[in-house]
C-alpha cells in the first residue's frame, strides 16, 4: 500500500484492491488466451505443413482451428472490453478519492477555524472580558440578556465543533483517555 492510498477512506481503498484483484484476473485469462492462442496456431502449422494426412481430415482440422482461432479472438475483444470498463473504474475511483480530499480539507480548515473561535471565546471567559454591567436595576436585565445571548453564540459554535467529522472520529479516543483517567 503505497502512502497515498493509506490516506485514502476504506471504502475507496477496498474498491481499489478489488479492482486490482479484477485486473490481476483479466491479465491471468489474456495470458492463458495467448497460450491457447498459440497451441492452435502451432497445431494449424503442423496440419498445413505435414502433408501426410488425407485431405479430408486436413480440411476438418483447419476448419477446426479456425473456430479456436475465431473463439480465441473473440474472448481476447472480450477481456479489452473488461480492461477498458476497469480503466474507467479506476479514473472514476481517482476522481472520486480526489473529491474526497478537497472535502477532507475544507473540513480540516472549517475545523480549525472552529477551534479559533472557541479558544477565543475560553480566553475571553477565562479573563473575565465581558461588556461592563452597570449597577443600575433597569440595565441588569439588557446586561444578562447580553451575557445569555453570548452564552447561546458559545454553545451554538460548540455544538458546530461537536458536529465536526473530526470532533465525530475522535470520540471513541475521547471515551478511552476518560476511562483512563477514572482508573
């Protein structure tokens, strides 16, 4: 497995390998074609050049070979058509795997992107940096609608992290560090 294909997903690299195994069939049947190919043409020059069987017997056999050859052929169009709709395969997985990856990268991005803005918002509450309250009754409820409203904006950009792919596959690392540290 090359390094590329490690940082493909398994479903893509599952078809590759299937893919693969396919092509490693179809090169097995050309090359038992190719033998076959090459006993009937070997067994034609014997009957052409042998001069020593009746004519008759000759004719049958030429005509015989001549079906193994057309047989032959037909099976080796065959296995190009098969190689041909694996080629398409393979460009449709590399399209496919590379469309994987710029999603991949724009999640990476939206993701960190993520984390700025929650760090952001822990240093801001870790400083106490809020918009100042004043001591007025009439102020108090404007002031914890602005503090409940900026709690809704921190939760919200939280649940957006949460709902990240990363944030999702790393969940079950998540669970085992918490179960190591209740040991």
């Amino acid at each position: 497995m090359t390094e590329n294909e490690a940082e493909l997903p398994g479903r893509v690299r599952a078809e590759l390998t299937r893919l693969r195994a396919e092509r490693e069939v179809f090169t097995a049947e050309q090359d038992r074609l190719k033998r076959k190919l090459a006993d009937t043409e070997y067994e034609l020059r014997t009957v052409t050049g042998g001069g020593r069987e009746d004519l008759a017997s000759s004719t049958e056999r030429v005509a015989e070979l001549g079906e193994k050859l057309e047989r032959g052929e037909a099976d080796r169009a065959e296995l190009a058509a098969r190689v041909s709709t694996l080629d398409g395969d393979i460009a449709t997985v590399r399209a496919e795997r590379d469309s994987l990856r710029a999603e991949l990268a724009g999640c990476r991005t939206e993701r960190d992107e993520l984390r700025l803005r929650v760090l952001d918002a822990e240093l801001a509450l870790a400083a106490g940096q809020f918009e100042p309250v004043a001591s007025t009754e009439p102020a108090e409820p404007v002031a914890s609608a602005a503090a409940e409203r900026r709690a809704a904006e921190i939760a919200a950009e939280l649940d957006a992290h949460k709902q990240t792919v990363s944030w999702r596959v790393t969940a079950p690392l998540r669970a085992v560090r918490t179960r190591l540290k209740r040991s």
